[in-house]
C-alpha cells in the first residue's frame, strides 16, 4: 500500500513539474538534464580523440593493464618508442633512509618486479618476488607483496649500490 502512495505521490510531482515548464511558454531540452559523470566523460573521449588524431599517443584505460604492460599504439598503426629517463650514477644524500623500491627505481628506471608464487595458507602466506638488475636476479619474501617487492629491491639495493639502510627501513619489513 505504501508503495501505490509513493508512486502516486512521484507521479503528481511528475505532472507538477511539466505544468510548471509548460507554464514557463518554452520546452526544455533532454539534454539540459545530463549528468555531470556524462558531461566529463564525453569531453575526455573529445580530448582524446583530438590527440588522436594529432599522432600522440592515447593509453587505453578500459583494458585494465597496467600502462607499462602493453605498448600504446598511435592511429598510424606506429608504435611510439618509449624513453626511459638515464639511470643516475650517483646515489641521493638520503639513499639509506629512502625506501628501498623506490630508490631502486630512481636509480634503474623501468625495472620491473616478478611476483614468483606464494606459498602457505592464509594467514601464514609467504610471497616471493624477484627483482633482474643488471643481469643478476634478486628474491625477496614477505607476508605481503609489497613487503616481498621490499625485501627484493633491499637486496638488489645493497648488492649492486652498496647501500647500507637505516635500521627502521630494515626491521619494519
């Protein structure tokens, strides 16, 4: 029964403001009414488009990849060449007290972390991932993936840059 009186009730609003735009002398237009969401979404596809069509490169956020995962590609059917900014050849002045995975990627740009498999059942997993720096592979292990991504880059840190980390990088994996 109360959901007859709420339709009637939506309803007479309905009617209500059709009377009251009719009353005005002019007809809105559908559009007038579009959701923000839509508004923006049509004007980043424009953007896009434009870009496009201008040859630069348009990453495709609906395949659900990663940006680095797969190469972007350009109208032309060319794939555009992707730069890497040069590694650095000197370490920062806060080298030991950055985060080991992101010192390891100020200092090697684009290197990329291999989760190799988990072992265990939850609560008790323990993740493995490796890390390939120049030519030799790095492994660490954690509770987490990110504590493992940690592990790697901490040892691929301290290997290759003879980075000694401060004692609260170290303990808090």
């Amino acid at each position: 029964m109360a959901a007859k009186a709420r339709r009637v009730k939506e309803e007479k609003s309905i009617e209500a403001g059709e009377a009251e735009m009719m009353k005005d002398g002019e007809e809105r237009e559908e559009g007038d009414d579009v959701p923000m969401l839509n508004l923006v979404s049509f004007a980043l596809h424009k953007l896009f488009t434009e870009w496009e069509a201008n040859g630069f490169p348009v990453p495709d956020f609906r395949s659900g990849q990663e940006g680095g995962a797969q190469p972007m590609v350009v109208d032309n059917g060319a794939e555009p060449v992707r730069t890497l900014p040069t590694p650095r050849e000197e370490l920062p002045a806060n080298a030991a007290s950055t985060h080991p995975t992101m010192l390891l990627s100020i200092m090697s740009p684009g290197v990329q972390f291999l989760d190799v498999g988990s072992e265990g059942r939850p609560p008790n997993v323990q993740h493995t991932v490796s890390v390939c720096l120049q030519g030799k592979n790095f492994v660490g292990t954690g509770r987490t993936k990110k504590v493992a991504r940690k592990n790697a880059a901490m040892e691929a840190c301290m290997s290759v840059y003879g980075v000694k980390f401060n004692p609260d990088i170290v303990e808090s994996s």
